[in-house]
C-alpha cells in the first residue's frame, strides 16, 4: 500500500490528545457490529449497560443506530481516561468503521491502495505539516486492510482518465522551489480555467495528448515564469474575500464546551474581535478593516510568514492525495475550492499569529491548532456549504474572483 510517510509515523494519543476523534459529531453504528457487540455484551452486564447508554437505536432516521454524547461533548463510550472501552475490552476488531478507520484515509484507484490522513486530528496536523519529509511516498503494511475507503474509483470515465497525470503535475507544482505558494495556486486556477471546456463532469471524451502536454508545461521554467509574472503584476482586490470570508468564519451559534466546533468556534470570535468586526461589516468599512488586517499580517516576521506558507503548501498537499478532482464539476473548480480554503487559512493564522510574540514551537502550535481545527469545520461542519453558498450569491465564479483570493 502506497503512504505518505507522515502515515507510517501515526500512533494515536489516546488519552494524551488535545481532542477526542468524535467529540461533537454524528457517528453511524452498522447493524452488523451493533449485533455482534450484543452477542458479545450477553454473558458481561458491564459491557451490556455501556452499549445501552452509549448506542441510540435509530431505525427511522438515516441510519441503523448512533454513537450518544455526554452533555460535555464526550463519546459516552470513553472512559475515565479519554480512552474508548470498546476498543480496551473487545479490541480494535469490534470498533465501528468509522472509530476503526479514523483518521486514516484510504483510496483505492485502478485496484491500488493509498493510505494518508485527515487533518481534522491533531497528531495527524502535527505529522504532515511539520516535518520536512512529511510527504515522501514509502511502502505501508498495515495489520489489516482498510475497512472504509474514502474513495473508490477506476480511471476508465473520461473524466476520470487524465487523474493520475493531473495529480502528479499538481503535486510537483507545489513542490515548485523558488515560486511562492500564490504564485502556483494562480497556475493552479489559470490551468483549471482553460481546460474548462474539454475536461468536465460527465464529458464525453478528453484530448489525452494534449492534457498531457498542459500538464507537462506546468513544470517548465518559461511557462511558470511567464505565468508568474502575470501573477505579479495583476491589482487584487481585498475587500472581495474579506467579504466572503467574513460571511462564511462565523461560529456555529452553538454554546459550551459540547458545542460542534467549539474551540474553532473561540478561534473565529477571537479572530474578528481583533479586527473591530462584531457584526457584518458595511461596504464603507471594508477597506479598513482589510488595511488593519494587511498591517498586522506585515507586522509578522519573515520567518513566520515563510514557516506559514510552508505549512500551507503542505496542507494543498494533502488536499491533492486525498481528494480526487472529480469530486468537482471541473478542475477549476476544484482548484478554486483548494484556493479559498487556503485563504481562510491564511486569514486565521496571520491574525492570530500577530496578536503575540512567538517562539518557532509557538508558531507550530498555533498552525496545527487552527490547521485541525479549520479541517473539523470544512470535512465535518457545513463551512464548504457557506463558502459555496457566499461565492454563488455574490456571483463570484471567474478566474478574476478566484485570484482574489491570493491576495490574503
């Protein structure tokens, strides 16, 4: 099975973790290991209790039963010590598959295996984007194979044909030296823009070839320079993704402590309440409020700015193993999603990372913490929605508006 090293170095912190894999999620229990468990639960009272308060039988909703939390937040199943007591009674056998799977991700592409990780956990965060060698591709044998795939698909549709060609030309324009990391996303997006009419959902054919001159091109110094200095020269408006930003970073409205998101929540209240913002910013105020943001984000070191970026890229990374383009509509689509989640990310972190002085461990910190944190709200929360819905309401669809974004 292929893996990204960062996966080989994965062993969960149990106890010791920041944050519980569950906590303020909706988690499926499949009728298969819900019997199994009440077979095995028959000659053990204490094990018989636990599956009664902690499994809420579910038959009219949308699955079979659910995993119930405590009014602080915590999976009814852990114990004393934050650990899962199906798990250190049963073994990881007996865990449902999400609980098992969690948080490795695993595709399979043309019958090939693929293991990585979702950052939504912390120790996964810490891995991928702090360590240079994160991403390095190596051999995993794990104990078992996967028990839930994150993605499925051969690469016979004529959508899906230029995957593995499109994928490795992403993957080595971000590993680009000497671009920063706006001046690939706008090859990214302006690559995406001009494959529009030829590579699509539900397409009827691609002209192989002639991707695959495209996608060779993007590792060409001529075009990366041109490109870039197109990049450079362009007057972006800041005002634009401030607005949308501003829209989409709310916190949930949810309180306490058991709250979905809520230490993502704290963070996007911390966030505008440093920028003057407590309620919809008006047109008038727009430029102002982005002034105050562009100032404090120069206020940072270069170090900092640069360990960012860095982070940042590893994060696009990530995104680019893990989620297949043709969960799109179109590449640029897909590019300008990646573009905008990349935005908030920035806008989060210089913010934050401006409000105090920092050591290199401060710095790291504070990215994995928000890093996690932002991943819980974009693959468990309805923050993908918002953003979507914010772009389309305000008409915001071209390569113009996508660019935007880089301006953060």
């Amino acid at each position: 099975m292929a893996s990204a090293r960062y996966m080989t170095r994965f062993r969960c912190l149990a106890g010791d973790c920041e944050a519980t894999c569950c906590g303020g999620w909706g988690i499926a229990v499949e009728p298969s290991a819900h019997r199994r468990l009440k077979v095995l639960a028959a000659g053990d009272a204490a094990l018989g209790q636990l599956l009664e308060r902690g499994i809420e039988v579910t038959p009219e909703g949308p699955d079979y039963a659910r995993l119930r939390f405590r009014s602080e937040g915590g999976c009814s199943m852990l114990d004393d010590a934050g650990l899962c007591s199906i798990h250190s009674k049963l073994g990881h056998a007996e865990l449902f598959e999400v609980c098992a799977s969690f948080p490795r991700y695993a595709n399979q592409v043309d019958e090939e295996l693929e293991l990585f990780g979702t950052l939504s956990c912390p120790e996964v965060a810490r891995l991928s984007l702090l360590a240079e060698d994160a991403f390095d591709m190596t051999v995993a044998t794990p104990e078992e194979l996967p028990r839930k795939l994150r993605n499925r698909f051969d690469t016979r549709k004529p959508y899906f044909r230029p995957f593995k060609s499109a994928r490795a030309a992403v993957l080595q324009l971000l590993g680009e030296p000497g671009y920063g990391l706006s001046d690939k996303l706008f090859v990214l997006l302006w690559m995406g823009d001009k494959l529009r009419p030829v590579l699509f959902s539900g397409c009827g054919a691609v002209p192989e070839a002639q991707l695959e001159a495209v996608f060779a091109a993007l590792g060409e110094a001529p075009v990366l320079g041109a490109l870039t200095t197109s990049f450079r020269s362009l007057t972006l408006d800041g005002a634009l993704p401030l607005l949308v930003l501003h829209a989409a970073l709310q916190p949930s409205g949810a309180s306490g402590e058991a709250a979905p998101n809520a230490g993502f929540d704290v963070i996007l209240r911390e966030t505008w309440a440093v920028l003057g913002l407590a309620g919809r910013p008006s047109e008038a105020e727009l430029p102002a409020v982005w002034r105050e943001y562009t100032s404090r984000r120069a206020s940072l070191s270069s170090a900092t700015r640069a360990r960012i970026e860095t982070c940042l890229t590893r994060y696009a990374m990530n995104h680019v193993w893990t989620t297949p383009y043709m969960l799109s509509e179109n590449l640029f689509q897909y590019a300008y999603d990646l573009v905008v989640r990349l935005a908030c990310l920035r806008f989060l972190l210089h913010t934050r990372l401006a409000s105090f002085a920092h050591s290199q461990s401060e710095v790291d910190a504070c990215i994995v913490e928000v890093t996690f944190r932002f991943a819980r709200a974009v693959e468990h929360g309805d923050l993908p929605r918002r953003l979507q819905s914010t772009l389309a309401v305000q008409g915001l669809a071209g390569l113009a508006h996508a660019a935007c974004f880089l301006a953060v």
